[in-house]
C-alpha cells in the first residue's frame, strides 16, 4: 500500500473519530437497526471512497462481499432506469434523481439486512445525518433534510477547515 494512502486513512480515521466524539454528545434518537436514512443518495468525497473501498476488499466478509455486490447491481439498475440513456448527467437530473430515490425508499447498496455493513467506514454525510425529536419524524418524510444543530456545524465547519468536501 503506498505511504499517501496510509496517510489518507490515518488522517480519515482521525476526523472520523473526532466527529464521532462530538457527535456522542448531541441528543438523538437514531439507534443501531434504523435504516430510514439509509434510503437517500448520498454524496462521498473521493478522500472517503478509497477508505471504504479498502475496508470492502480488505475487512469485510465474503458473504456480505456478495450482498454489497447484488445491492450495487440492483442500484445501478434503478439507476439507469431513473436517469436519461445516453447523455451526462447535471445536476438539477441528480437532484431528480436523488428526490425519486428518497421517494421510492431505495436503499444504500451498503445496506444488508438492515444494517450498515460499512459502518466503521461509514462517510462524514452519515455520521452527522441524525434525529433530535422522535423517530417518527424519519417515517414521516421520505426526503427528509435534518436540521442542522449548532453543535452538528461545528463538527461540518471543523471538517471543511481541513479542505475536504461535505454534502448535505
């Protein structure tokens, strides 16, 4: 493995152990086995990709290898099925697109059976992707923007400081 990607994890691991700490001490209801959000597009800065895609190849178990990949044909599926043949896609299609994923409740490809197979990789959008109030609320609203918490824009404001790329 080369030396910058060993620094690249080390340093994804840092503020992703960061957030979590700061993230730990806002009230939520969010617990292990909700899913609601996991059924929205997402966005991940190429710094998060190469992690992740390193914990697939490298951590995670044969069996949910398999699940991730039938989950990732069958996005793509939706995927093509949702967006235009044949042109590049702009931002306001994205947008659509990700409004009609959200609608449709189709889940992250890395969702198996409920659950985050990449939790420990899991990106920034999701760490911070929380509900204050009542589980309700993520029923509710299939689109579902949370709002964003003083102490949750500290933790955003800390990250971007380090020149990295967050959506929300």
């Amino acid at each position: 493995m080369a030396p910058n990607f060993n620094k690249l994890r080390r340093e994804v691991s840092r503020l992703h152990r960061a957030i979590d700490a700061r993230m730990m001490m806002i009230p939520k209801v969010c617990q292990r086995g909700c899913s609601v959000c996991c059924h929205q597009h997402i966005r991940i800065p190429g710094q998060e990709e190469l992690v992740i895609e390193e914990f697939v190849l490298n951590e995670m178990s044969a069996d949910t290898k398999s699940h991730v990949a039938a989950n990732l044909e069958a996005w793509f599926d939706y995927f093509e099925s949702n967006t235009p043949d044949g042109t590049i896609i702009d931002e306001s299609t994205l947008q659509a697109f990700e409004r009609q994923q959200a609608e449709d409740r189709f889940p992250c490809p890395f969702l198996v059976d409920g659950i985050c197979s990449i939790y420990p990789t899991r990106p920034t959008v999701c760490r911070v992707h929380i509900e204050q109030g009542t589980s309700a609320h993520c029923e509710s609203d299939p689109q579902k923007i949370t709002e964003p918490c003083s102490e949750r824009l500290d933790v955003l404001r800390s990250r971007n400081s380090e020149g990295w790329m967050v959506h929300l």
